[in-house]
C-alpha cells in the first residue's frame, strides 16, 4: 500500500541492473510512494543488465555515467536538474566491485593494482558523488543521500575480501562529507548496512548460499530482502528522517546485535 511518502521528491538511483539488485526494488518502491527518478548505471552494466525494463515501468530515463569520473557525475547531475526542472531531493549510491573478488585472489596475496580500482569504485566514488553534488549545490535542503554498506565494515569476513575495506571506508567518507553536507546544505548522508542478501553483483562472494542460511539463523527476525532495504530507504528518503544524519544503520533483521543464536549452537553441537 502506498501513501506517497515521496510525492513531489525527485532524485537518481545508481546502480540498477536487474531485479534482483536493491537499486532496482528501491526505484520500485521509490516511484509507488510518488518520486521521480533518474536512473543510471555503468555503461558496461547497462549493456549487461535490464535497467532499461525498469526505466519503461517507472517512466525514467537512463543516462549513462561512471561514478568514478567527474566529468561523468557533473554531466549526470546537470541533466537530472533540467529534467526534474530543479534540484534533487534524494541520491542513492548502491555501487561496488572487487576485482580480486571476481578473480578468486585471497585477501592475503592481493593484486594492489585491482585493489585500487575497486576501492575507486565501491568507495571513492561516494566522494566524488558528494563533492559534485556539493559543488554544484544541487541537492534541496533536507534532501537525502544514503549509500549501501555492509557489516563487513566493523567485524571480519573472510570471503569478503577488500570489499570490507572499501565498506569501511565508504562509511567513514558518509560520515565526514556528512558534515559539511549538514552545516553547509542541510542535506543529510547516511549508509544502511544491509543483511546478506542474493544479488548478482554478490553472487561472487564465496560461500555466500551458506553464510545467507547462517545469517539468517542468527537474526531473530531473519534476513533483510532486498524490497524491504528499498522500504526502509524510502523512509530514509521521506521528511520523517529529517534530522537522521551521519549514520552507518543496521537494516539486518537483528544480526548485528547477536553474538550466538541458540539455533546457530544446535546447528554445530556434537550428535
């Protein structure tokens, strides 16, 4: 049910690429509570993706940009000002790759040369997103920006790889650009760190079916699907978040607060 939490909002989503993406179930869910959306994504993504499916269902255009060049955001940010004929109310940031990861390198014996790429993508480009729309002044006041992270940013997974530390420092730029964000625009930047959750772009994490069933036995209200952190991102997106800021905010059924589950301790005691 929807009760246009968003009407009159508009904004860009990055990072779509099919259904099961949570960028895709945010727009979704973006355009049932009345915003309006620019989508974009990679050019190499949209040439992989559907992006362009969900584009026709929700009556946006796509533009091509990647988030790691400036010339790209600036072109990006220009066009979404003139279409919605004003500024932006909302930006979500839903952005990340590990070469290493995609290429099986262990954490202990990383390739340093995709390591930087992928920190410039799943985390630098967080800053250059910010910095842009800062410079150009086109986020409304009280707009909302929110990047997607993960708990592999404060507690050790293996199988995550560099993405961990891209996470963590995806968090810490929300946190320090937040400031100025806040003092000088009032626009407010948070980072939602999401249960485990089965999207393409994740589907490269070893063991993942394993750790999804483990993560859901230690939430005592189970995994977070990827419509429920759009929900929850409209909400971060809607007045009633107005003074929420500088946040990393746990959108993962309860995990993050769970040392042991006792149905973790059954699964593991000796027969």
């Amino acid at each position: 049910m929807s009760h246009k939490l968003l009407a009159g909002k508009k904004g860009i989503i990055f990072g779509a690429l099919d259904s099961q993406s949570i960028a895709w179930n945010t727009a979704q869910s973006i355009f049932n509570e009345g915003g309006e959306i620019v989508l974009t994504n990679a050019p190499v993504a949209l040439r992989m993706g559907s992006i362009k499916d969900l584009a026709s269902s929700i009556n946006s255009p796509v533009i091509a940009a990647d988030a790691t060049s400036i010339d790209d955001l600036e072109n990006l940010i220009d066009f979404a000002i003139s279409h919605f004929g004003g500024k932006l109310d909302f930006v979500l940031h839903s952005i990340g790759m590990s070469v290493n990861l995609r290429k099986g390198k262990e954490y202990t014996d990383l390739n340093y040369d995709w390591m930087t790429k992928g920190w410039d993508i799943s985390a630098v480009s967080f800053h250059k997103l910010l910095q842009t729309l800062y410079k150009k002044d086109a986020m409304n006041p009280w707009g909302s920006i929110v990047a997607l992270s993960y708990i592999a940013a404060q507690r050790t997974f293996p199988n995550y790889n560099d993405m961990a530390d891209n996470k963590a420092y995806l968090e810490s730029i929300a946190r320090s650009f937040g400031y100025f964000m806040g003092k000088d625009k009032k626009v407010r930047v948070n980072t939602i760190s999401q249960s485990p959750t089965p999207t393409t772009a994740g589907q490269g994490v070893k063991g993942l079916d394993q750790f999804l069933k483990y993560a859901q036995k230690t939430s005592p209200l189970g995994n977070a699907s990827a419509k429920e952190c759009a929900d929850y991102t409209v909400m971060m997106f809607s007045d009633y978040t107005r003074k929420v800021t500088l946040q990393n905010l746990y959108h993962d059924g309860g995990f993050s607060s769970v040392g042991v589950s006792q149905e973790v301790i059954d699964s593991i005691q000796e027969k």
